[in-house]
C-alpha cells in the first residue's frame, strides 16, 4: 500500500513526481503529498491534501513549488486518520522530509522514547518516528544521511520502502527497503525512485530492482547500493513502455477497458503455451519438468479475487489432474499447524506479486518440506516471482482497476494449463489432452461473444441500483465464481453481496429472500444443472426476484419471478471463466448507476502490502 516517488534531476522535477504519483494511485489515494527542495538555502517546501492526487495537484499549482530534489507520496490510510497533518512526506524539523511504505510495529516504544528526548510529534502516524530517528542521529553532523539511515533502520519493526531527503545533503536521496517494493529509475544525469516502475515509465525505461534489506544512494549521476553493510550490484533491467496499459483510451474508466480486454490477455497468455492439439510443457521453464514429475498434492495460498481463482483450480486440479489440492486465505495459511504431505506442490496466486500475506506465506513455505514453490502471477519482477521456485505469468498486461478482472480470467487459463501438464502425469491420454486444449484454444472468441451481453446487463443493471443487498449463488466449480461475482458487486457499488453454494439456500440464507434481495445464479449446461434449478424454485416460490446467466442451449426462459440472460454456450471446463465476465459487467453497470468511483473505491487499495 501507498505509492512511493521520488526524482533528482537538474529539471525541475514537481510534474515528474505527481504524475508518477498519478500512476500509483492503485497503491492508494486517501492523501497524497510532496515535498521538493528549492532555492540558494535547499528549503524544503512541503505541500499535502486530502483526498486523490487531483487535490495534491491543484494544491502544488496554487504554491507553483518548484525544484530539482524531490520525494512524493499517496497513501492508504493505516495509523491515523485522513488528515492533511497525517499525510506523508512526514518531516523532522525543516531539515528531514520521509516518504514511507510499509508500518512500523514498535513505533509506540521509539514514539514514547523520542518524546522523552524533546521531540513534539505532529501526527498520529507510524512514519513520523523514522524522520526524527534520523533528525536526532544526524544531529551532531558527524553522521552522514546514508550512514544515519543504516542506523536507524536497525531500531525498525516491521515493513518499509523508504525515500528520506535532508536539506543538509542537497545533493541525494537516500533510500531503504524491507518488506514493501522500491526500484531506481536509471536516467541519463538524473535518477529517480519510485514503488513500480509504472510511475516512472514517462522518463525511464531501465530499472534497479532493489532486494530485501538493500539501502541505495541515488545521486544525479550515479548511485550506490549496500547491503548487510557490503557495496553490491544489482542489475538493470530494461521494461518496456507500459504507456497504453496506463491509458483509458476509449473507455470510461480502466475498469471497463480492462474487462474489454479479457479476449486479448487470455489469447496472450496461451500464446507459447498451447500448440495444436497439446500444451507446450517447455514453455513452464528448464526446472518445472523435474518438479511437476514429483507432484503428489498441491496447497495454493492467495488473497482476494486471486484466491477465488484458487478455489477454481481446486476444482480443475482434482477433476482433470486427479491431484489432492488444498487452498488458504494467505493471512491465515501460516497462523495455523499445517501438516506437508511428501510430494506438495506449493502454489501462490497473485496479480501483483507484492502483496504481504501471500509473500509471507511463501516465505514461510520456503521453509516447509514442499518440493518446490510457484508463483502464478501478473508483474513478472515481483518480489513473488523472484522468491519462488517456479512461476507461471499471466499476460494480462497492467490492470489498473482497483476490482480485478483481467488478471482473474488469465489466472484461471493459465490454472488450465498446469492441470492439464499435471495430468499427464495422472493418466490423462493425449487425445483427452487434445479435447481439452481444443476448447481451451476457443476462449478469446466466446469471451468475445459474452461480452456483446454488455447492453443487456447495462438494462438489468437498474434493477440493483436501490437495493441494499444481494444474493449470489452457485454450485460445485461455479460456487468461487459466484464468490468472485458478489465481491465485485460489493467491491465497487458497496452494495452488500454474500455468495452461497445454491444447496445451502436452504440452511439459513432463504430467510433473507424477499422482493428486496435480487438473487444472482450462474447456471452453466452442467451435471449439476438440475440441482440448482431445484434451488432457485425455492427462491421463486418465495417471492424472491432471481436474475440467472444461464447457458444459452438450456432453454430457461424469464417470467415474472425470473429475468434469465444467456450466455454463450460453452464447454463445461471453460464455463468458470465464460461466467465471470457478465458478473463483472453486471457490477460494473450497476457502480455506474449508483455514481461511485469505479476505479478507486472507497477504503480499498490495489495493492495490499500490509498485513
Ligand atoms: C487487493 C485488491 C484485489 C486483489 C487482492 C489480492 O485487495 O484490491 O483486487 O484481488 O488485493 O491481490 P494480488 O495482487 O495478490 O492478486
């Protein structure tokens, strides 16, 4: 969480800083703030607001603040209010200004002793201790900024990506990271810090990734990272523009282009893997033959919608791959007394690779007796990915938007391929092997075709915009499908939405039906098809409003209890992912109706890094 940027140039750097800013939104936008250093005497001039980096903007426009060292902060609120006084740059005196990302967990103990030594504390944050840490072991003038911060960071618990600047040493800026990302941006005379690379695309291509527990000195001309006290290299990496990815185009919000892209991301993230009639086992790396030879069972661990895509794999991991297959919520998976089975196969799933729970999760895997970690992710130089044994990237290009979806949808292909690879292991013939990726080779065109239901929905949509809740239900594989479906809803329209294996109606949530609760089912040409017609007819005959995606070839037909929209027919492995597009559509219209903002809900963040 919170987005981290920070420039040093011999340009004035303000625009550079609040659109890298404008950039990393998704990490948060409660407040956002920036602090640039300026004039003969390097005052450092520090403007916040409240609320997103539009704010910030138009507060910086009014100072016309202006200089060549500068460090920028948006925040997701985690000690402290969403006050003006609260938001970062955090600073010590008029010397020290911090950005930071991450919590400290023993700030109360340093608060309490840094109050003790005559420090006055402005916020409520964790951050504030770390910019009179470093005020009060500078303080003599014997101790350089880099050497004070190597000090301090050693009182520190907890996570951190870290930019300080100190009108005293004009000339750098000093940076840390321990459990939240950071990489420098390589310029030609000037350098440049930020928490993705994203937010730097507009003035570089090449990057330092830095590692758990590096400290760096970025300088204009050059910089220096140590780590475990050691002067170490790290290497550049060049990215390739991510420009149109932070473009709308011509969609109103990401949101909408991201759910436009699915058919193109999925066809990318097939591109390479699947040839003719089977998957290209080559394509998972030199190192995964020997892993996936030794899989017996497989525990998959992630967060939010990437854990529903888990949920799915569940499914698909025991049904084609005959394979015992469990999954955990990361924040809890390494709270409790798991028990490793010879043979585990150790899964995360995540869009971002950054999030804290997931990443703990693997880091307490690491330990365990799994025969190998992989990571199925979106951000191929994420501290998931590089941490892991093995990973397996969706192509589904930036997502933006704080609710998933294109990340869902190739997070699930790609959860195909591997079962498949798995399979053969299993039993699974080549010509079954064939059918399957057959149909798999078919997705991008029925996601097209599902997302012409697009008016439709939109029309349907009015009917959510004055209810408070809603009901979502599915069976067997399409239970996580409906979970997926009413997250979104909640997510983005803040109407309350609780998902229900249909079977379950019965047990408790059939009280809640009435005509004020639509209730949502997804019902694909499966085996369970008939149990779960059996289901919504108690919701009818309870004077519930149902609205049902149902395969187009099943014949169900609206009526006055019932609005029925049909999906494209499709083959039974493939419905998890056909099915979560209309959802996501659904809740995209009805956020519309209701006016939120669609991008940026209230309260949340795309990127979770902490705990
Ligand atoms: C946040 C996002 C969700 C996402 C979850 C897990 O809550 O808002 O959209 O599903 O984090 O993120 P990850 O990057 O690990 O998939």
């Amino acid at each position: 969480m919170c987005g981290i940027v920070g420039a040093i140039a011999e340009r004035n750097v303000t625009g550079i800083l609040l659109e890298g800013l404008k950039r990393l939104e998704y990490r948060g936008y409660d407040s956002a703030g920036v602090a640039i250093m300026s004039g003969a005497n390097n005052k450092i001039h520090n403007v916040k607001a409240v609320g997103k980096v539009n704010k910030l903007v138009a507060a910086a426009a009014k100072t016309k603040v202006k200089g060549r060292l500068g460090i920028a902060h948006t925040r997701w609120a985690t000690h402290g209010k969403t006050t003006v006084a609260n938001a970062h740059p955090h600073m010590s005196g008029t010397d020290i200004a911090i950005v930071h990302n991450g919590i400290i967990e023993n700030f109360e103990v340093l608060r309490d002793k840094l109050i003790k030594d005559g420090y006055v504390f402005k916020t409520e944050t964790d951050t504030e201790v770390i910019a009179h840490l470093i005020h009060q072991t500078r303080k003599s003038g014997k101790v350089s900024l880099l050497n004070a911060v190597k000090k301090i960071i050693k009182k520190l618990q907890g996570a951190y990506g870290l930019c300080v600047i100190d009108r005293n040493s004009p000339d750098q800026i000093v940076v840390a990271r321990s459990g939240s990302p950071l990489v420098i941006g390589v310029g030609i005379g000037e350098n440049f810090v930020a928490s993705d690379p994203l937010a730097l695309s507009q003035v570089t291509d090449r990057f330092v990734y830095l590692e758990e527990g590096d400290i760096a000195q970025v300088g204009l001309e050059s910089f220096e990272i140590w780590h475990g006290g050691k002067k170490v290299k790290r290497a550049i990496t060049t990215i390739q523009s991510t420009a149109s990815d932070a473009e709308k185009g011509k969609y109103k919000h990401f949101m909408l282009k991201e759910i436009h892209e699915q058919p193109k991301v999925i066809q990318d993230t097939l591109d390479g893997r699947i040839s003719g009639n089977k998957v290209l086992e080559e394509a998972f790396g030199i190192k995964a033959k020997g892993v996936f030879d030794k899989v017996k069972s497989v525990q998959i661990v992630a967060c939010g919608t990437s854990f529903h895509a888990g949920q799915v794999a569940k499914y698909w991991l025991e049904s084609i791959a005959k394979l015992p297959c469990q999954i955990d919520i990361a924040s809890d998976y390494r709270y409790r007394d798991i028990i490793v089975q010879p043979g585990t196969l150790f899964i995360t799933v995540s869009q971002s690779g950054e999030t804290a729970d997931t990443l703990a999760a693997l880091r307490f895997a690491n330990k365990q007796s799994y025969i190998a970690s992989l990571s199925i992710c979106n951000v191929a130089t994420s501290s998931l990915v590089r941490e892991s044994d093995l990973c397996l990237l969706t192509k589904a290009g930036q997502e933006i938007g704080v609710a998933s979806t294109k990340a869902f949808t190739t997070q699930l292909t790609v959860f195909l391929i591997l079962a498949i690879v798995l399979a053969r292991r299993t039993g699974l013939k080549p010509a079954q092997e064939a059918k399957l990726v057959k149909e798999l080779s078919k997705l991008p065109g029925l996601i097209t075709k599902t997302l012409k239901l697009s008016n439709n929905i939109k029309k349907l949509s009015q009917q959510f915009t004055d209810k408070n809740h809603s009901l979502f239900l599915g069976r067997g594989i399409q239970y996580p499908i409906a979970k997926e479906g009413a997250l979104k809803l909640k997510e983005i329209s803040y109407i309350h939405a609780e998902a229900y294996p249909a079977g379950e109606l019965k047990h408790g949530p059939l009280a809640l039906v009435d005509d004020q609760m639509p209730v949502v089912a997804v019902a694909p040409n499966n085996d369970l098809l008939s149990k779960l017609q059996a289901n919504l007819s108690t919701v009818s005959a309870r004077g519930g409003k149902l609205f049902v995606f149902a395969d187009e070839s099943i014949g169900y037909k609206s009526d006055k209890s019932c609005k029925v929209i049909h999906v494209p027919n499709c083959p039974d492995i493939l419905a998890p992912i056909v099915f979560t597009v209309p959802l996501q559509i659904l809740s995209y219209y009805v956020a519309i109706n209701k006016g939120t903002d669609v991008d940026h809900p209230r309260n949340l963040a795309k990127s979770v890094t902490v705990e």
